[in-house]
C-alpha cells in the first residue's frame, strides 16, 4: 500500500517535472520575444564581436533567468504539492507575473536606461505617473491587455503541454535547443572575459543590458552613452572620454517670452576671497557656502556665461557660437575674459547682463541692480569645489543644495529678466527660485561632476570614479548610483545631435 502510493507521487512528480520543462521552453520563447525591446534600447555595437556577443548574451541569459525563475518557484511546488491541475494553475499564474514584471522592466529601461531597483524608484514611479496622467484610459487598456495577453498565453500552454506531454516527450527539437543555448551562455561569458581583458569596449559597454546581468562599471557607462573615445584602445591601454566629436545642436525654435521685465544683473568674478571680501563688506550681500565651481577658470566661465557644462566649450568657442538664450532685451557683455571676446561683438548699449573678471575696483551699476559676486577657484585643488558665493538676493541662501556657476546665468535669464522658458530650454543651469531638488551634472578638464545631495561623483578621463562630499571634501567609500548616473549622463547630452 505504501509503496503504491510512493510510486503514484513518484509518477505523478516525474509528469510534473516533464511538463515543467516544456512550460518553461515555452516561457523561455516569450522572455526572448519581451526582452527584443533591450536589443533596440542602446546604441548597438559596430564590431562583428560586439554584435555576436550581443546576440549570444541575449540568447542565453535571457533563457537562463526563465529557467530559473521556474527552478525557485514551480520545481520545488511540483515536489511538494503534486497536484496537476493545481500546479498548471499556480505556474501559469506566477509565469505570469513573472513575464509583466519582465514587460514593466523593459519599458522602464527603453524609457530611461537602468533597470527597475529600489533605489531608482522615485524615478520610475515618476515615469509610470507622467503616462498615466497624460492618458490614463489608453494607459490602463494598454497595461491590463498585456497582463490578460500573458496570462492566457500562459494557460494555453500550460493546458497543451500537459494534453500533449506523450508526443512532445518524442521530439528531439527541445535537446539541441537546450545544447545550443549552454553553448551560447558559455560563449557570451568568454567573449566577455576576452573583451575585458583586451579592453574591448564594443562589447563591455553592454554590461547590464539585461536584467540581473553583469554589474555595471563606470567606464562601460561611458562608453556606452558614446562618451569614451573607444578608438584610442587600438593604440594604448588608455581611456580618454570622447570630447572631439561632440556637436552642439542649438536649440530650434526658441520660445518667445512676450512679458519681458527689465533688470539690470551684474555677475563680478574676482581674482582673490580676499577682493571678494572686501567687496562684500561694503555692500549689503547675503553670502552661502554651497558654490559649487570647478577649478579650471576657463571651464567655470564657460558655464558661467552659456549655462551649459564645459562639455560643449570647445565646440561653441571654435564656432564662436553666440549664447542661445542671448537676444536684444537680454543682451550680456563680458569683460575680462578673452577667450569670450566675440560675444562683445553682439552686445547693445547697456546689456542686461554684465559679466566682469576682475580685480577689486568692481562697482554695481545702480542700487536696483541685481548682484552676484564670488572669487575664482585654488586651481591646485579638486576638480571642483564649494567655495562662497555673494548674492543681493537673499532667497538664494535659502536654496536646498548646492548652487553651480551655470544656475547663476539661468536665474539671471529665467527669473529677473522673466523668461524661464528660454532659461530652460538652452541651459542646463537651473533658476535657483524654483530649484527643487539637490542634483546636478558638470563637465571639467575631462571629468564627468554628478552631484546628489552632499555626494559628487566624479568618472575620470580613465574610467574611474571617485565619491567625495561636497561639504568637507573628503572620499565616500560607496558603490556606482547607475541610475543617477545615467540620468546625469543623459542630461549632459541634452543639446548633442
């Protein structure tokens, strides 16, 4: 009796399992056709191994997470619970689930470059928030469509399966598929070993394309925003970001900002803290501590004037490519900067905006002018640091977070002169009245500068990155932010073709 019933769970146990790996064939088919979406959610590879790799990866991997997912949830309920119809019930019910979480993770990646992660969260509940609010019935029709299109897929199979289990045991189809997919599985992590070993970032840069799969590194992020001169890898073990071929699109058409208000803005830069000081101290200034500037003049006058990071200072300069935001009503004259001579060529009488480098002779236009005034970086310190910044507005001590060079030129354009639609689609640079959150992104001497809260990040020339704190300077031992930083890489880009 008791071996009666041992042999009819055995049986029943081994039907289970025997349907359970062709359920999870049939899953592996619906991962690979859902997981399409991550193949066109990148820039794709230019080498014949970039793009092998690619393939065999997306092959592999993807066939891998839908076996395991059914080694951890059906496999041990098959053992447990024997129960056929129950069993086919659960799985096609978990599978399920499995494959909208697999759909939601693609979209959330086409739409924003990371994978669904609880520290990515406030972002994609931002995304998925801005869709249903922009059309919440098409939306909802769209969203409850997918997950009854899975889960009847699920049920069909997971009925023909079992139906048809005697003749589909008969079919030799399923083992060269297996044997196809280990070969593939093997060859992607091999071609990734030779890649990385070889600094073959046409392949590395694919780190983390797929859920669950290799973590990312500072410098496949690069090379995958197209922000690593790859090429340079043919002559020397040596990563340069790739700044030669940056073009900068000027944007078109630019919004029209009928209520102009007047104001007169005077942004003094001086040599010394000391000029500075001195300055301040005979006017009636409200100083913060939380400037953030790079060190390298040329890049913070850069950004101080166009309101963009120094990633697109070569280009503009070598054009001599006015300021986008710059019109007859908000005129900007610069003075001692040389290098942003050709800007004068433009100027009208009495500029709205006067940028002056200088030394302490420095003197405001009138008691209504709006002023700013701070002094130029130690160049033999950081990539960038927070220093004092001096304003007459006192609403900007009250700014949360830290304040950089290019948000002085959008508050000038955006708040005083009241055009903030022009402020905001040529600048990067924030208008610090309606600044509401504590991030930001710069470009110096080859560095990309991501800050969030007290935290800088900083991905050298080489590919390596570096955390330190904004307000003491020193080095945060902590981990790649990848969705942070693929935000931040992503907005740097904002104005490239």
């Amino acid at each position: 009796m008791n071996l009666s019933q041992h042999n009819q769970f055995s049986s029943k146990a081994s039907q289970l399992l025997s349907w359970g790996h062709w359920f999870t064939f049939a899953n592996i088919g619906l991962a690979l056709l859902i997981s399409l979406s991550y193949l066109f959610a990148d820039s794709p590879p230019t080498s014949f191994m970039g793009i092998t790799y690619m393939l065999v990866t997306w092959l592999s991997h993807t066939s891998f997470i839908a076996f395991l997912a059914f080694v951890l949830t059906v496999f041990p309920l098959s053992l447990v619970f024997p129960y056929p119809r129950h069993i086919r019930g659960m799985a096609a019910v978990i599978a399920t689930f499995g494959a909208s979480l697999l759909t939601l993770d693609a979209y959330v990646y086409f739409n924003l470059g990371y994978h669904l992660s609880s520290s990515a969260l406030p972002e994609i509940i931002s995304l998925l928030w801005h869709r249903l609010n922009s059309s919440p019935a098409l939306t909802t029709i769209l969203a409850g469509g997918i997950v009854l299109v899975i889960l009847g897929f699920q049920l069909t199979v997971s009925n023909f399966t079992w139906q048809n289990l005697a003749r589909l045991k008969q079919l030799k189809f399923a083992r060269y598929a297996s044997s196809f997919l280990v070969i593939c599985f093997a060859l992607s992590h091999s071609i990734h070993i030779w890649a990385d070993a070889n600094l073959k970032f046409d392949v590395t840069k694919q780190d983390n394309f797929l859920p669950l799969s290799y973590p990312t590194t500072a410098k496949s992020l690069l090379a995958k925003n197209d922000l690593l001169d790859i090429k340079s890898y043919k002559q020397a073990h040596n990563v340069q970001i790739n700044q030669q071929n940056i073009s900068y699109q000027l944007p078109t058409p630019l919004t029209k900002c009928e209520d102009y208000t007047p104001a007169k803005i005077d942004i003094f830069v001086f040599e010394t803290a000391q000029q500075l000081a001195q300055f301040a101290s005979n006017k009636n200034l409200y100083s913060t501590k939380q400037f953030l500037q790079p060190t390298d003049h040329n890049d913070m006058l850069f950004s101080l004037v166009y309101g963009l990071p120094a990633f697109y200072k070569s280009t503009i300069i070598n054009e001599q490519t006015l300021p986008a935001w710059q019109s007859q009503r908000r005129s900007v004259e610069v003075n001692g900067i040389a290098a942003l001579d050709f800007i004068n060529d433009q100027t009208h009488t009495n500029s709205a905006i006067r940028i002056i480098k200088g030394t302490d002779d420095l003197t405001p236009r009138d008691k209504n002018t709006h002023i700013y005034a701070f002094s130029l970086a130690d160049t033999n310190k950081e990539v960038v640091i927070t220093s004092t910044l001096y304003s007459s507005d006192k609403r900007i001590t009250r700014v949360n977070g830290l304040i950089q060079p290019s948000d002085i030129i959008a508050t000038a354009v955006g708040q005083y002169l009241n055009c903030n639609a022009i402020a905001e689609q040529t600048m990067l640079g924030v208008n610090l009245h309606q600044k509401k959150d504590n991030m930001g992104v710069n470009y110096s001497q080859g560095v990309v500068i991501a800050y969030k809260k007290d935290r800088i990040t900083l991905i050298d020339p080489d590919g390596d990155f570096k955390n330190i704190s904004a307000a003491e300077g020193f080095s945060i031992e902590q981990g790649l932010d990848i969705p942070f930083l693929v935000h931040s890489i992503k907005k740097l880009k904002t104005f490239t073709q």
